[in-house]
C-alpha cells in the first residue's frame, strides 16, 4: 500500500506557478482528489484512522410486506439497499450502483421506492424495484425529484419535481396504468405530504423558512386548493413539519408551533378545523412520528436538549402504553409495520453507530436488527460527551457537547471545536468517527456547540441570528473561547475550529475575529461571501436562503453581507486554513472555495486545498471520506502541534 501511495504521489505531483502572489501550490491529483499544498501522509495517519473509518452503520427504511426490514448500509464505497429477514439476519444486498442509494419505501404492492443522484448534484431520480429485482427509473433526467406519497392501495404514487433554473416545484401523479402527469404547478417549494385513504386528496405543504410553512389540501379531481387551518389576520406564522392523515380520512396529523415556541403534535378535523394537542404541552420539539395502519397506536419523537425521547401511546383513548427503554441517543425513521405489532427505527448513541430496531408494541419486545461494526473499536473506551451551557455576551445560555480525553495530571488537551451546518441544524449526541479519533488518538478535547441560530430549543433561539444578527453566531464561539480558558484541563493556546456548510462559515468568521486565539482552521464547503453565495446556489434553494440569511437585493443587507462576508476580512486571518470541497454542490458551489482559497494565498496565509471531482455537498463515498479525515488529521497534528 505505501509503495503504490508514493509512487502515484511522484507521478502526479506537480508545482503550479503562483499568480500575483509569493505563495507556490503543490498540486497532487489522485483519481478523482485533487490536493493542493497537502503533504504526503506518512502511512501511520491512515492506519491509525482505518479502525475508526472502517465503522459503519444501519439505518431502518421501512417494512417489507413479509416481515422483514428494507435498511440503508454499506459494504463498499457507498450505501446501499439491504434486506434484512429478522432480528439479527443477514444483510442481503439488492442495490449495486456506485453512486449512494437513500430514503427507501416499500409500496403496498411490496415495490421499493428509493432515490438516487450523481455525484452528490442533488437532482435526485426516483427509482422502483419489483421483486424480481427489474429496477425502472420513474423520473426524467435533469430533473430533481423527491417527497414521494402513495394512496393506501399504493395505485396513485405522487412526488414533487424542480427543474433546472427554476425555484418552483410542480406535484406529478402516477396513477394504476403508469400514466403520470402534472397535477399542481406549485410556486416555491411545494411537497405532497400524504395521500388520502381514498385516494382522492392530497396534503400539500410550502416550506417558506424554518419559521414559515402552510399546508393545503388538493382535489385531485377538479385541482382545488384548500388552505388547512389558514392563520387569523395578525396572527404570528406557523412552523409546520411533516403531516398525514388519519385511517378514516377525516383528519390530519402533522407538527406546529402555533400558539408555542416548539412544535407539537396537532390533530386537525377536516370538517370542522378542531384542533386537539396530542403532545400535550412539553417545552421541546416533537421532531417525528408515525400512526399504525389501522389508527390504533401512536408514537412519537421528542428532541429533549438533543436526547430523543420515544413515547408510545393508545392513539383512541390516548392512554400511555409502555415504553421502550432505550440507550441515550438520537432515535430517527419511525414506522409501524402493516400489522401495527412492531414499530421499526434507527438508533444511534454516542458509542454505538446507528442501526435498525423495532418495538413490539403489545408485548414490550425491543429487537436489535442489525449490529454494525465499530470497525475494531471497543464501544466501552469510547467517549462519551458531557452536556454543559456557557454564558455568552449576552447573558443567554448556549448549549455543547464535551467529549474529552483521559488526561494525566497537569496536563492540558488541546481543542477542536465543531460547528454544525445549516443553521438550521443541530449537533446531536451520535456516533462520529471524527470526534472518537481526535479524543482517542490526538488527544483532544471537542466541542460540539449549538450555537444561537440552532434547532431543537425553540422559535425563539432559532430566530436569534436572522438576517443583521448573523454575526450574534460568531461571538458565541468566542464566549466559548472565554469559557475554555476558566477551564484547568483545556489548552486556550491550542483551539482549532472546524464546520461544514454554514459551519464552515462559522468557521472562516471565527477566524477573522478570533485568529489571535485560535491555532488554525478547518471548513468545508462553506459560505465565504454571502453575495456571490446568493447568486451562484441553485435556483430552487435561493429564495429559502434568502428568508434566513437576508436578501442581497436590499441596499441594507448588502452592506451588511459586504461588512461581515469573511472574503472581505480575509486579512484578519493570520493562522492555517484547511478548505475542502465538492465540484457539484448545489448549495455552497466550488466557487465559494476557489476564492477564499485564493486571497487567503494572496495574504500569504497558509492553506491547504482539498477537492473531489465526485461530490457534491457532504463526502459520500468511502474512499472520499477516507482522503478527508487523512489531510484532517495531517492538519490538526501540524496546528496542534501533535508531530506526525
């Protein structure tokens, strides 16, 4: 493996005359990577790295006809399809692509639904696979393509589709012969949430911003449009998340905030506009949930300071069944089987990756599924994070996750602190092979922080960077920085700080105001000017990121975007920068990376470079990922001062 290594290193390895600045590029090319200014790694990173990038997980799609489980896993360089018969079955593979395969269904006739993109573009293609394994692409190419309903016989499939250069959706019908039309041209972002029982409705929603959304319901027949619960005059908006409707027809579950500063489960009656609270009062969000079939047994999710909590109830009588104790982790994907016996979902926990599990809901049998790697790992050295709260310039309180490492006496860890994306978006306490590796091998403490702008603690929080209060964000982190000196076992001289998407954002502002405290920087495909970002993401995503980061076209937050875009204050950066991107993003495109790249070597700023040819917004593949979290680990040893 060394030898092959370093002999494609001799053969691409290339220097790059410098443009109008001191600073040459050492430019590698290995298959699709492309690696600028990143040393050759010594064969030891890679192998320390293999235990922890060799985990892999499981996640529970839905319930096969016969019993059984379709899950989302991989086996080779990406995720697949699998089946699984029972409890501890084997894993039977019936996908084989080399791009990823995600967010399986199975159809009452026993179809599989699932999607698929190419290199990460995120115009996803709607596929189904019969049981004789004959896989037909339902969608056109050049189109993107998702939210897929189905009546209760499975005869009338719908989805919704974005065609290039448009920020409108239009809803698509199949119907019994295979026939597919349009049946709504929506304007904005619009998804069929559910189909009636009958067949004859269609539940519709508009995401407008993460505090905005509507819900209508749609005659197929005659193309009618009836707004579900539309808000009194001078009434504050609604956040709605999900929806479906009840066995009977005659009503529709779905998630609000109205009237709260979290969501909660409503039960709204068609005929009159009743509501009824089904989660009652909790102050945190009910994130998911799911009815049985036959309208007997209800279960829902609630994110309690990033903790999922699972609560299983009688949906008639409303009385509380027993609950499944579970680990402290993140529960997600919630499904009843056909029969109503068994609800199926992912479980993943700081220590353990996700995988596939059912409750049994008359007899309180709670069934692993499947039992996925650590690769090597021993789940009981792992680190599991404490949750603290730091008082930020404001007095408000922010949330984080510590993992730390074990420390002999005196001694101090250095720091990584992990930016979530979004903002929408929060770090929830599951498995990451990144965190695990910096805590176990580097010796380094992370923080995995909320800060304001975050999901999970409310209307109010979330809505606590909008707009001119983006940099509100950025002085949190650095109230993290003051709590990190008052702390005896945390290095302040050593704190890199690391984010993707937004996150990498967060990352380049933190470094502009905070340099003089931080010893370097990663991000990933994040937003270096907030004008070109704006211009240059695609059009279906454009008007949504507008509603939370402000609208270039106004003269005021123009001048708010050209005061804090980190490209204009890349002179305020004084320590390394390690930038990695994906060619086909949609949302951050490369461009966002090629230009903080290059005047941050103009300012003569040392920075390393890393792209794929093959991704899109997130690594996806293994062999990607693998690349990654080597030239991570090469950086944060150099910044840290950890030797190679």
């Amino acid at each position: 493996m060394k030898k092959l290594f370093v002999a494609s290193a001799a053969i691409l390895a290339l220097a790059v005359a410098a443009p109008a600045f001191s600073q040459a590029v050492e430019r590698r090319e290995i298959g699709n990577q492309i690696l600028e200014n990143v040393p050759v790694a010594p064969p030891s990173i890679r192998e320390g790295l293999a235990r922890y990038q060799n985990a892999r997980s499981a996640s529970f799609g839905d319930w096969l006809p016969g019993g059984g489980m379709i899950i989302t896993t991989r086996f080779g360089n990406t995720n697949q399809l699998h089946v699984v018969a029972g409890p501890g079955a084997d894993r039977s593979q019936v996908t084989f692509y080399d791009e990823p395969v995600a967010s399986p269904h199975v159809l009452p006739n026993g179809q599989i639904l699932f999607s698929k993109d190419t290199g990460g573009d995120e115009w996803f293609q709607l596929f189904l696979r019969d049981a004789d394994g004959k896989t037909a692409q339902l969608t056109e190419p050049g189109t993107r393509n998702g939210s897929p309903a189905w009546s209760k016989d499975g005869s009338i499939l719908v989805w919704s589709r974005a065609l290039k250069g448009s920020a409108d959706y239009d809803v698509l019908m199949r119907d019994a012969s295979g026939a597919t039309k349009v049946i709504f041209k929506g304007e904005g972002q619009v998804s069929p949430l559910a189909v009636s029982p009958d067949g004859k409705t269609v539940l519709l929603g508009r995401y407008y911003s993460i505090s905005e959304s509507k819900r209508w319901l749609l005659d197929v027949a005659t193309g009618k449009l009836t707004e579900l619960n539309p808000p009194k005059k001078g009434a504050s908006k609604i956040a709605y998340g999900g929806g479906s409707f009840t066995p009977d027809g005659k009503s529709v579950l779905l998630l609000s905030d109205e009237g709260s500063d979290f969501l909660r489960l409503v039960q709204i009656d068609l005929a009159t506009g009743a509501k009824v609270k089904v989660s009652g009062d909790r102050p945190w969000d009910v994130e998911d949930f799911a009815l049985s079939d036959d309208g007997r047994i209800l279960a829902y999710v609630v994110n309690e300071d990033g903790y999922s909590k699972l609560v299983v109830q009688d949906f008639r009588t409303r009385r509380a069944l027993p609950q499944p104790e579970l680990p402290a982790g993140v529960v997600s994907g919630v499904a009843f089987s056909p029969d109503g016996a068994k609800l199926g979902f992912s479980l993943a926990t700081p220590t353990s990756v996700s995988d596939a599990w059912s409750w049994g809901v008359d007899d309180g049998k709670l069934e692993r599924w499947t039992a996925s790697e650590l690769g090597g790992l021993d789940s009981k050295a792992l680190a599991t994070p404490a949750l603290i709260r730091y008082p930020s310039f404001d007095k408000r309180s922010i949330p984080a996750f510590v993992y730390k490492p074990k420390l002999a006496a005196g001694q101090k860890a250095p720091v990584i602190i992990d930016i979530h994306g979004g903002p929408e978006g929060q770090s929830r306490p599951t498995f990451n092979p990144f965190h695990q590796h910096s805590v176990a091998e580097l010796g380094a403490a992370v923080i995995v922080t909320n800060v304001r702008g975050s999901t999970g603690y409310g209307r109010t929080f979330h809505n606590l960077d909008n707009a001119e209060k983006r940099e509100d964000s950025v002085k949190d982190i650095g109230a993290l920085l003051d709590w990190i000196k008052t702390q005896p076992d945390l290095d302040p001289s050593r704190v890199v700080v690391y984010g993707q998407s937004y996150g990498g954002y967060m990352s380049l502002a933190v470094m502009t105001h905070y340099s003089d405290r931080l010893a370097g920087g990663i991000e990933r495909y994040g937003i270096s000017n907030f004008v070109s970002f704006l211009q240059n993401t695609e059009a279906y995503r454009r008007d949504l990121r507008r509603a939370e980061y402000g609208d270039e076209r106004d003269p005021k937050m123009l001048k708010a975007f050209e005061t804090i875009s980190p490209l204009n204050n890349v002179g305020k950066i004084n320590k390394p920068m390690l930038v990695m991107q994906g060619w086909n993003d949609p949302r951050v495109p490369k461009s966002e990376s090629d230009q903080v790249v290059a005047k941050l070597r103009e300012k003569g700023v040392e920075t390393w470079y890393v792209q794929f040819k093959d991704e899109g917004h997130g690594f996806l593949k293994k062999a990607n990922n693998d690349r990654r979290r080597e030239v991570e680990t090469q950086f944060l040893r150099k910044v840290l001062g950890l030797g190679q």
